[in-house]
C-alpha cells in the first residue's frame, strides 16, 4: 500500500453529500518538544467524523521487524481506505512494543513512508506480552475526516 501523498477528499464521498475537508495542525509550542521528526506533540484537528482503527499487527509475526512494521502499517492504510481516509487524516497513533527499546528506531525510519505532514500526535509503550502469542508490535490509529 505504501505511503499516501497528502490529505485527500474520502473516496466515500458521493456527489450528493458536502464535502468536508478536514483540517489538522501541528502544535510545537515552547516547553512542549518532541523527541523525533517525524510526530507532533500535539494535533489540532476538525472535521466530521471520527475513525478509530484497533490495534493491528503483521501479516507475518515471523518477518524481520522492518517487514512487521511495514506489514502492520499497509494493514492500517486498508482501514483508513475503508473508512474513506487517508494517512493526512490521520491525527493521533499509539504503537505498542514487546522490545521497544531495541524496535523504535526502526519505527520511527519506516513510519517517515507513511505519515504525511502534519504529523500525528504519536504514543509508543512499552510491554511485556501483547494479546497474540508470538506478536512483538500492534499499532492502533485515530483519523478525523
């Protein structure tokens, strides 16, 4: 699926309906930083509806975890598409990690492909189990269109 380029009107849209464009903006205010590029502290968005995306993980728990973290974001690139967003819609993502401290870096490299600016707001939390046997990540997303 790959990297969506911007914020586009939802596929979902009819003719017949407004089209609400929504807006985001990255809040960076002093005292308030962020610890990598590529999030923001905080988003101000607006729009009509609200897409909550569970969290997902990879098609392959057995893949390197380059390959997992792209499979788990092609997989929430799906939902956004169902939903009639894109990832310029999306506002908030929190990521779950079995081996944080090892798999962030490579987190924070691949999700520069997905994410369009403004950046989300973003969480990252540590754990030593998750839901699945075998998963090492899950990563859930939160889209205003």
């Amino acid at each position: 699926m790959g990297a969506a380029a911007g914020l586009l009107v939802p596929a979902a849209a009819k003719a017949d309906s407004p089209i609400v464009v929504p807006t985001r903006k990255a809040l960076h205010p002093e005292g308030a930083p962020a610890a990598d590029a590529s999030y923001s502290p905080a988003i101000l968005a607006e729009g009509r509806k609200l897409l909550v995306i569970s969290g997902q993980g990879p098609e392959d728990i057995t893949a390197d975890m380059e390959t997992q973290i792209r499979q788990t974001f092609d997989r929430i690139g799906i939902l956004l598409q169902a939903g009639g967003a894109t990832w310029g819609n999306v506002v908030i993502i929190r990521s779950f990690w079995v081996h944080m401290l090892r798999d962030l870096a490579l987190f924070r490299k691949v999700r520069r492909e997905y994410l369009v600016e403004p950046y989300p707001a973003s969480t990252a939390v540590g754990t030593t189990e998750l839901a699945i046997p075998g998963l090492e990540l899950e990563i859930e997303a939160t889209a205003i269109i």
